[in-house]
C-alpha cells in the first residue's frame, strides 16, 4: 500500500497535495478541458492490473481534443507512458479508476485559448460493483433538456458538458430520486447525467442511437457487441419513447464508473418487479468477464499495465 496518492501533472510525478494548477487557467473557471475516465480491474489468478478498452478510450479523447481545437503538446505515446508510469508509481494492485484530463493551462488566457495544454493523469481506488447485482437505482425524467448539437457536442468528453449534468442531477437528488434521464431537443430518449440508457422490452435490448445527443460512450458499444456477439441477444438501436420508460421490463444506466446499474423505477413507475433482471444480470456478468480478460475473443479490449513501483 501506498501512503500518498500520486498524480501525473505535466509530466511530472506528483503527490495529490503538490499537483496544483492556476485559478487563472482557462479549465478552472470555464471547464476548457476534456477527459476520459478509464477503468483498470485487478485480474487476481494472473496477478495483473488490466486496463478496459484503453485504446477506444484514447481514440475518443483525440476526437475531443480536435473537436475543442486543442493545441496538445503530448502525443498519444505520452498519453500512454504517463499512464503507465503514473499506476506504477501508486503501486496499485486492485481495481482503479483514472482519470486522464486534457486542460488549457496558463493564468494569461481566455475561454476561447487553444493553448498552453497541460495534462494530469489521476489513478484512484475503485471497487467493481459486486457480482450478482442486488442494488438498483430510482430515476425520473429530467426537466432539463440533454445539450444537442445546436449548442454543443455531446459525442466528445468536454467538462464544460457536465453542467447540463449537474443541473439534472441535482434536481433529481433535489426531488428524492437517486439519478435522472435525460429527454433530448425532439423529446425522445438520451441518455443520464453521466451514462448511457439500455431498456429490455419483450427480450430485446434497446438503446437511443448515437443522434440521440448521447455521448459516444465506451461501455454502450461493449455492451452491444458482447449482446450480438457473445449472448445472441436481439439488439435494436432506435429512438426510445419517454413512455416506453414506464412500460419496459427491465432498464439500466451504464458507463465506465457506473459499470451496468439497474433501475428500479422511473418517475415511480416500477421497473420490472424491483429486481435486476435475468438479460441485465446476464450482460453485467459478461461485461466484468470481459473487463478481467477472461473472455478469450475480447481479450484484445484489455491492456496490461505493470503495477511494481520505482517510486
Ligand atoms: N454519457 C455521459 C454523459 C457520460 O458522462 C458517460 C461517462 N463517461 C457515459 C455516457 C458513458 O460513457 P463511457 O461508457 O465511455 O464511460
């Protein structure tokens, strides 16, 4: 175990404490950064630390950073010594999560700065969500309307697009209820504050397609392939009807922090029978085996990532 938390910041190893940027900087006061929130799970019989999807999650965050014209400095070999160097460095050998942040820096700039760039890379502790599922979650739908590309894109990972989340979230937790869904500028289905939305409805598991002002989220195209490919699950992606919430048979948010978590009701129409059922129980099975590597035909989507320290 480690006393200290390090952080990758600007290419240097740094304890949490020291790893300190400007007020001034274009990504404190006007969320100028993008970022990508990268699962990495303990693999006991190997003893090894895999990294999930890394290469899909790098492919996204180089579409963020030529969405928001980012001048970065630090190529994508960078992105992966730096986070590499930055596990090692915390020794960690149990499931983590990493935040890895594209940000304008510098106290001289403005909201519209392409530059200076900086990047910190930030591993944490984080417990999978335990296998069978048990817990599932209330949601309503959100007052607020999902950003659409009228006003910003929700494909990219950009912080600034997590205040359109907040709004909802807090609302939702305003009102009592553990998360929210969003409806998007058309009125159909988008996704939540901090994941994608999958329903089941007569064993065929549906989810808003990529125009539903959804971000291009990792975990929804896992799941889909391992639905097609592993389960042979009929799968549509299709507009989804606010009504169709409230008369699915089962739903869940997923994501690469939230993993699969059920919902067990929506604006307090009960989903299913307050269980996790047997299609989302069977996918969230499949989607940790694959995050472990032990799924031999997805293996690829796991990175192994040496864990002694230096340091
Ligand atoms: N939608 C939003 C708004 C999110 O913040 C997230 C979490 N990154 C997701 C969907 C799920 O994306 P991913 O599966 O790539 O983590």
């Amino acid at each position: 175990m480690v006393e200290s938390r390090y952080i990758w910041l600007n290419g240097d190893i740094v304890p949490v404490e020291g790893a300190k940027i400007s007020v001034l900087s274009p990504t404190a006061q006007f969320g100028a950064n993008v970022f990508e929130g990268i699962r990495c799970y303990w693999n006991d019989t190997q003893k090894q630390l895999l990294a999930f999807r890394l290469d899909a999650h790098y492919d996204r965050l180089e579409r963020s950073v030529k969405m928001f014209r980012m001048n970065c400095k630090y190529s994508r070999e960078d992105w992966r010594k730096g986070f590499e160097e930055v596990i090692k460095a915390n020794n960690y050998q149990e499931d983590i999560a990493v935040r890895q942040t594209i940000f304008i820096d510098g106290d001289a700039g403005s909201w519209f700065s392409t530059g200076p760039v900086g990047m910190f890379i930030a591993p944490i502790p984080k417990k999978r969500k335990s296998t069978p599922l048990s817990e599932g979650i209330s949601c309503c739908v959100s007052s607020w309307e999902r950003i659409s590309e009228r006003c910003l894109s929700p494909k990219v990972k950009v912080g600034a697009n997590y205040i359109n989340s907040r709004l909802a979230q807090l609302e939702a937790t305003a009102n009592g209820y553990d998360s929210a869904i969003f409806l998007g500028r058309d009125g159909s289905v988008s996704e939540g504050p901090g994941s994608c939305f999958f329903m089941i409805r007569d064993s065929t598991l549906i989810t808003p397609p990529l125009s539903a002002s959804i971000l291009e989220s990792i975990t929804r195209a896992t799941l889909l392939s391992l639905a097609r490919n592993h389960l042979n699950v009929r799968v549509e992606e299709r507009p989804v009807d606010r009504t169709e919430l409230y008369i699915c048979d089962e739903a869940f948010l997923c994501g690469s922090a939230v993993e699969l978590t059920p919902i067990f009701s929506i604006d307090d129409y009960t989903v299913g029978n307050r269980n996790p059922g047997s299609l989302t129980t069977a996918l969230h099975r499949a989607y940790l085996s694959a995050a472990e590597g032990k799924i031999a035909e997805f293996a690829h989507w796991t990175t192994p990532v040496a864990c002694s320290s230096v340091y």
